[in-house]
C-alpha cells in the first residue's frame, strides 16, 4: 500500500466508525476529559490543513478560517481555542459540512502527496498516527458519553472482553538492557533515543488480571483498605466513593458493565478494563505484586501476548535521554506532557490496526480510566 492508499485508508476508517452513529450521537459530550465524534472528525482534518497544506502549499485556500478556534486542540502557538469542556456545545458546524470539511481537505492533501517531497510524507505519516490516536479516542469517548444513557445503547461491538490463558510467572534475568526505538519506520518522538537500562531479576505475569480476579479483590473490601493504596489514590477512591471499575454495575448479587454494545454480565474469565493507575497499583500491592516499571515491560513484551489493555506501568513519564522538544507547533505534540503522568505500554481493543508496537508509550494522569486500561502484574525476585 502506498502512501496515497494509506492516507485514505486512515481517513476512512475514521468515517466508518461511525456509520452505525445517528446524527444526535456526534455531538454527545459527558466530561470535560472526552470528546464528541464530530469534533474527532474535525479536529483531525484540521491537523492535517494548519500543519501539511497552510504552510506547504501556497495555492491551498482555507475555506473556514474560523475552524481554526473550533477544533485546534491543545496547540498554544497556533492560537486561541474552543474552550475543552465546550465542544460538545457547537451544534454548527452540522456534521454533513463536517464531512464535506474532511473531503475538501483529503483533494488538497492528495494532490500534495502526490508530489512525493520526503519532508511532507514524514508529516502526512505523523497526521495519519496522530487520526490513529484520534479513532481510539473516538471509541473510548463516545462509549463514556453513552454509558450515561439509561437506554444502554448498542453501537459497535469490538470484542471488548476476550477471556485470559491462564497466567504463569516469567522470570527475566538481571541486567542491562537497550530501551526505545529502532528502524527507519514512524515512531513518535518520545521513543527515542534508544538507551541502556539497568534492571534487576524481576517476573512478570504471562496474562493480565482477569475480572474474576478483581471481583476478589473488592469483595475481600480492597477498595476499604487504606493500606493498599497511594495517599492520593485513597482520596480520590473516598471523594468518589469508587467501589468498582469504570461501567461496572450491581444489580442485586450479579456484576454487569456497560460496553458499546449494549450491557452485559461480566465475563469473569476476562481481562478487567477501565481501572486507573490508583486501582491498578492498589490491586497489585493487595496480590503482594507490583506494577512492572515500563523499561521491564519492554524488555520482556515477547514472553507473553499483548494488545487487549493499554497496561499499567509504574513509571512516571519522562524523557528519554538527549530527547528535545521540535521546534513549532509539532514541539507541542508530546514534550509539554512530561509531568503528572504515567505510562501505559502496549495497545487495546479499540487500538486502529497498525498503531502500535514494543516501544509505544501511552500516558495518562494517574486517575484517568475512561480508556481500556488494565493491569499486569510483576514481582521483584
């Protein structure tokens, strides 16, 4: 696949998640923290105009100067912006113009890489990752929007719980190993430059934490123990009165959660999803495990399968050595993220095909959960 068929290829995929969407579900917003399906749409085909076509393309017209404050996202240097929490607000644009936004941008953007100029195609490979980024969120997003409906309604079905092998500890040996990026093909920035790490003798679970495994944690009063948990984690569980993971809820004795395919019973025998950085942590110190740093997660990815659970690491997010910030706006992208996060390795169900690998590095605030996050255990030897 060329690099034209690839780039649509993404942009469709964008469209097609949507396809079983009715109009008023395009605008739907619950949290400051998520986004509608119609801003997703726009704000994607926005990067690709104020990033590839406005500065590479002098003959590129913009149709609607104004979209530049409606759907920039978080880039300071490109302007004033759509306050985050009021998106779900702008009934106009209509979703058709939306549509005939991305369409008017896609014949520019074809027309431009068929000139086939090196420095461009790197920046249309980072636009197509970044509507990657964007299709995952689409999913996670909207699924939190709806969970709020009484109706559970069903949109898609991506398999979200898959039951887990049962696990084993695998032991990796001491010693130093190289972490980060290597090849010629896309990686984002803050996986590079490759480095040596020192690691201890450490094991880490083959399979991630099941459902059932979870429920035994909270029924054992996991969520009443302080012990188990990180001051501010303990806050936060007391100031909401979490007593169970994201869209689970108790009817009678039984256990359902929400998914976008409507609500189910839980599947014991799955993966647990959407828990955060506090729970995740709170469970492992209540197994007597611990969650593995991302540089151990890395360096023993190939002893097990992953990609069901963006998981859990115990490492703060940080740059790697010698790592700087690009210039412009693209600088923006992931260097002004490096503070009050931590990392999540791996890929999830609602990951776009292609968008992932070893080194990739997710990050998110500790109490976040929205996404399908989940938790693999490890254990110092």
């Amino acid at each position: 696949m060329n690099l034209s068929e690839a780039f649509q290829s993404v942009r469709n995929h964008s469209i097609n998640l949507c396809s079983h969407l009715i109009t008023e579900d395009f605008s739907l917003q619950a949290s400051e923290e998520v986004s509608p399906p119609k801003w997703h749409l726009a704000h994607t085909t926005w990067f690709f105009e104020q990033f590839i076509l406005v500065p590479n393309d002098p003959s590129y017209e913009v149709k609607h100067p104004q979209f530049n404050f409606l759907f920039n996202s978080y880039y300071n240097t490109l302007g004033v912006r759509t306050a985050r929490n009021q998106r779900g607000l702008m009934s106009r644009p209509s979703v058709d113009e939306v549509k005939i936004y991305r369409a008017y941008v896609d014949k520019a953007m074809q027309m431009l890489i068929d000139k086939n100029i090196p420095e461009i195609n790197e920046l249309v490979i980072l636009g197509m990752n970044h509507e990657q980024q964007h299709q995952e969120l689409l999913i996670t997003d909207l699924k939190y929007s709806l969970w709020f409906n009484p109706l559970n309604p069903s949109v898609m079905d991506i398999n979200e719980y898959v039951s887990e092998q049962e696990s084993t500890w695998v032991s990796v040996d001491s010693g130093i190993y190289e972490i980060g990026f290597k090849g010629d093909d896309f990686c984002y920035d803050n996986e590079l430059n490759p480095h040596k790490v020192y690691i201890n003798d450490f094991a880490i679970s083959s399979g991630l934490v099941t459902n059932q495994e979870y429920l035994e944690f909270m029924e054992a009063g996991g969520y009443d123990d302080p012990t188990y948990w990180h001051d501010e984690g303990w806050a936060w569980s007391k100031e909401l009165e979490v007593k169970a993971p994201l869209y689970w809820e108790q009817k009678e004795r039984d256990w359902f959660y929400y998914t976008m395919d409507g609500l189910k019973p839980i599947d014991k025998a799955a993966s647990v999803a959407h828990v955060n950085f506090y729970e995740a942590s709170a469970f492992a110190s209540w197994k007597g495990a611990r969650l593995p740093t991302e540089f151990e997660w890395e360096v023993s990815q190939n002893h097990f399968e992953w990609g069901k659970r963006w998981e859990w690491t115990n490492s703060a997010y940080l740059a790697y050595p010698g790592f700087k910030v690009a210039p412009g706006a693209i600088g923006e992208y992931n260097g002004k993220f490096m503070i009050n996060q931590m990392v999540l390795r791996g890929a999830s169900v609602a990951t776009s095909e292609g968008h992932s690998r070893p080194t990739y590095r997710n990050f998110f605030h500790p109490k976040f959960r929205w996404q399908f996050m989940g938790i693999r255990l490890a254990k110092s030897l």
